[in-house]
C-alpha cells in the first residue's frame, strides 16, 4: 500500500486547517487516469496529490493570491524534484516551472516580495539535433513512428501509377519521415518520373529542433533520392502557422497539379499550430483559421490527406481545466522514458517540458500548443468534405511489428467506426492516424 511521506501529511493537515486561505482559492476535482494514480508514491509523491496542489497554484496564480503561490510552489519544488528517481516527481516538476514562469509574469512583485528562493531552476535548454541525432531521438519511440508507417503505406497506395508525385509535408519532425518513403517508393513502386517534396519554413518553430537549415535537409534528401535513382524536387515556402499557411496554399493554387500527378498532404502533428476558435470567440467557427485551412485544401482537390495528430485536449482557455487535461496526458511521455539513458531521458524531457510550459505559462498567440482530441478533428474533416479511409492490413501488419522492437505497454487499436488507428500507452491513447480523400 502507497502512503504519504510525513511532509505531505503535514501538509495535507495544513491545508485542511487553513480554512480562511483555502477559501479564496476553487478546489477542483480533476480527472484522474488509473495508471497515474497507481504509481509509486514512496520516492515521487502521490500523482493524485501532486495534481491537487498543481491545480491549487494554478488557481492561486490566477486569482493573484502572492502569499498562496509562493507557499505552494515552495511545496512543490521540495517534493518534487527535476532529476528525481520517479517519472510522477519529474513530470510535476515540469509543471512548477511552467506555473513560476506563469506567477513571476502575472504578479511581477512576487518573488522580490519573498527575496531569493531556491526553487527557480534554470531553464533547459532545447538541443539542435543533427539529422542522425535527430533520427535515433524520434526511434527512441513510437510517438512519431506510428505516424510515419501509417501515413507511407497509404501514400504508397494513393500514388501508385501516376507520373509525378507531389508531397507537402507539414510535419513535426523536419522530413525524418521521408527518407523511409523514398525507399518505399524505390522498392515497391513503378517508379515516377518525378518525386516533388514541399515543406514549410515554419517547421523550424517547435522542438524538436535540428542544427542545419532547411536548403542542406533538402540537399541531402536530393542526394539520398538521387542514390535510388528517384528525380526528387525540393521546395521550401515561407510560410506560418498563424495565419493558417495562406501563402502555401496560394502557392498549391498558383502551381496547380498536372495530368497525371498526385497531390499528397502530410499533416504530422502541425496542423494544431493553426489557431483554432478559442484565439476568436466572437467569430463564427466556421471561419477559425483550421477550418478555413481545411475548406482551402479541399478546394486544391488533393489525391488524399493524411492527419497524424496527439489525442488531448489543450485548447481551453481555463488554466484550471487546461493544467488538469495537460497533467492527465503529458504523464505518458514521462511514463515511457523510465528505461531511457539519462541523456536520453534529459533530451526527452526536455522537449515535453517545453509544450508544457507553452500549454501553461503562456496566453494568446503564445500559446501555440492548442492540441484538440481525434473527435474534434474527425470532426473538421467530415465538416470540409473529407471522407475517412481505412488503413491497409499491411501497414498494421507493420506497426505490430514495429511495436514489437518497443517497450511493454505500447499497444494499437482501431476504431472500425471512424477509420482510424490509435497508438496507446498502458491503453490510453497517445496518437492517432487518420486517412483522408475529398468527397
């Protein structure tokens, strides 16, 4: 049985007795994953009661009560520790210094108020993977090579028999995914006359960051198709996510397809930067820049689209709501870093740690992680004119496979009702891939 360290069954007392400050700060009673509460409390703290003091500071934040916020982030910071032992002590950690960079902005007086403290650790800094780093970082799991194999086995399907084919990536991951296809393409295809690759400069914005620019990425990448002897065109627009690709997409309508080209649209967990409704509130949804992203795409009638995106919910602009949606998704991560090397793990984190301060710490136009649930993103396709297809048998044949080669507790499922697979961690799902075709 877990029971609580004495510290926190002080401060259980303390906060039970305090009934004249616990009354200015809202209790919440959060949503809670079974396997997170399950974890070992005796070296990370109880993830139940991790997440209560977390929402109780972000409350305190928000309600601009000083005293309350120093004291629990006092708290916090003494239980739980960046390097500690426990993925719950670690994870909790992330969030302390996303809710201090939070207070120190919205109650600059704060910590002159209290002095020096101790519980500010300096701010990782994100490293610029090479394009080898880069590549063992994202097979260190399946987050993104779930994505990947779904997405080239549908492509391979799409453009089989045409000429030319064109493919925007919009991806996270800076092309680590295109390699693989060319390869695909090599092997299993009638070769085409021309292979095009569009991608945005955007890209560059979000970790996981590289160190060379995207015209050497493309170089290489020629290079590498040229060695399969696929003629590879390499584009690079100017073009961001805040103002839903509007020049990418003027481009695609400038140059549109040609007789006998296909026209693929890889959508890896970028999609979620276009600003949704919360930005707006006033304005209709049908005008939110992801809508009328998508409506635009569908008028480019594009051979098909593929959408790999995370499976949460971070878009509310309630801290409170936020915070507790965020905590009870970006436990996975942290979970599955626990056999990682600590270099491994440090990078890793590193990178979670920084979406979790962004979802956090900032508001309006900074807040670019606003990641919404599949449903919500089935949702918008259906509403665009987009109808699902079914992933082939032969690409989950090859995602077991490639679940196989990761640690216990990764898992797949379908959902026969909307087409899509779902990666899953311990049965929560993590990432799911979706396959589109205009209708």
């Amino acid at each position: 049985m877990c029971h609580a360290k004495p510290q926190e069954e002080r401060l259980v007392t303390h906060f039970s007795l305090n009934r004249t400050q616990m009354t200015r700060t809202r209790i919440i009673s959060p949503t809670r994953f079974p396997s997170l509460k399950s974890q070992r409390c005796g070296s990370g703290g109880d993830a139940s009661f991790m997440e209560q003091l977390l929402l109780h500071c972000a409350t305190a934040i928000d309600s601009n009560d000083a005293a309350l916020v120093h004291q629990l982030l006092w708290v916090l910071n003494n239980i739980a520790s960046p390097d500690g032992d426990s993925s719950t002590q670690r994870l909790t950690s992330a969030f302390v210094r996303a809710l201090l960079a939070r207070a120190v902005s919205k109650i600059p007086t704060l910590f002159s108020t209290f002095g020096n403290t101790v519980f500010q650790p300096p701010a990782d800094e994100i490293h610029r993977f090479s394009v080898v780093e880069l590549a063992g970082f994202i097979d260190l799991t399946p987050w993104h090579r779930f994505g990947f194999i779904a997405a080239n086995e549908a492509i391979l399907t799409a453009v089989e028999g045409y000429a030319k084919v064109h493919i925007v990536d919009l991806s996270l991951t800076h092309c680590m995914q295109i390699p693989t296809l060319i390869d695909a393409i090599a092997t299993k295809l009638n070769k085409p006359l021309l292979l095009k690759l569009t991608v945005v400069s955007s890209a560059s914005n979000f970790p996981p960051f590289i160190n060379i620019s995207y015209e050497e990425l493309g170089s290489k990448l020629v290079n590498f198709a040229t060695s399969r002897n696929i003629e590879m065109q390499f584009t690079i627009i100017p073009s961001t996510y805040s103002d839903g690709f509007s020049s990418l997409l003027q481009h695609l309508r400038m140059y549109p397809t040609s007789y006998n080209e296909a026209l693929v649209v890889n959508c890896h967990m970028m999609l979620r930067y276009i600003p949704d409704e919360t930005l707006t509130p006033s304005s209709p949804s049908s005008l939110s820049l992801r809508n009328v992203f998508l409506n635009q795409l569908r008028s480019l009638n594009p051979t098909m689209v593929t959408l790999i995106e995370e499976d949460a919910d971070l878009t509310s602009d309630n801290l409170v709501t936020r915070l507790s949606s965020a905590f009870n998704y970006f436990w996975i991560p942290f979970d599955t870093t626990d056999t990682f090397m600590s270099e491994q793990r440090r990078l890793y984190e590193a990178e979670i740690s920084w979406k979790i301060e962004n979802v956090v710490a900032k508001e309006g136009v900074e807040r670019v992680e606003r990641t919404e649930t599949k449903g919500r993103w089935l949702e918008r396709m259906r509403d665009n004119e987009f109808g699902g297809v079914r992933v082939r048998e032969e690409a989950v044949s090859e995602l077991k496979a490639m679940l196989g080669e990761h640690a216990v507790g990764w898992g797949m499922k379908k959902d026969d009702d909307d087409e899509s697979l779902v990666l899953t961690w311990k049965g929560h799902s993590v990432v799911f891939a979706t396959v589109w075709v205009p209708i």
